[in-house]
C-alpha cells in the first residue's frame, strides 16, 4: 500500500504541474466569451487535472489512514507474543 500512495502522490503532482502550465499558457490570452452552461463546462474541463488529482490526494489519505490503522493492530496483536 505504500507504493500505491507513492505512486497516487506523484500522479496527483504530475497533475498539479500540468495544470499550473495550463494556467501560464493561457495567461496572455482573452477572456472566454461562453455564457451559461458553456461556461461551466469551460472551467470544469480547464480544471479537471486540478480536480483529479484533489481526488487523488483524497485516496493517498484515506490509504494512509487504513495503512497506519493496519499498523497499530499488528503491533497491538503482537504485545504479548513474546
């Protein structure tokens, strides 16, 4: 499990990035003209590297939870075992 959360960190690291570059190349450029719905869906897909990888970040923790959980009862199950 600790490769999993290895490896969900730096796909959602990847993802930050990319969108940070998305942000830098879109900085000289105009405006969007969408209205409504359009427009929704223009951020939402602009942002979606950004909202993966929160997604991501969200199950590396939750996997880091459940790891440090399985850790405390093998230590707690093996006090007396001596």
């Amino acid at each position: 499990m600790k490769k999993a959360r290895l490896i969900l960190n730096i796909i959602a690291l990847l993802l930050i990035v990319f969108q940070l570059l998305g942000y830098l190349g879109n900085m000289g450029k105009s405006p969007t003209i969408a209205k409504g719905v359009d427009l929704v869906a223009f951020y939402v897909g602009f942002n979606l590297p950004a909202i993966l990888a929160l997604i991501l970040f969200l199950v590396s923790l939750y996997l880091r939870r459940r790891l440090k959980k399985k850790e405390m009862s093998t230590i707690v199950d093996s006090i007396g075992k001596s």
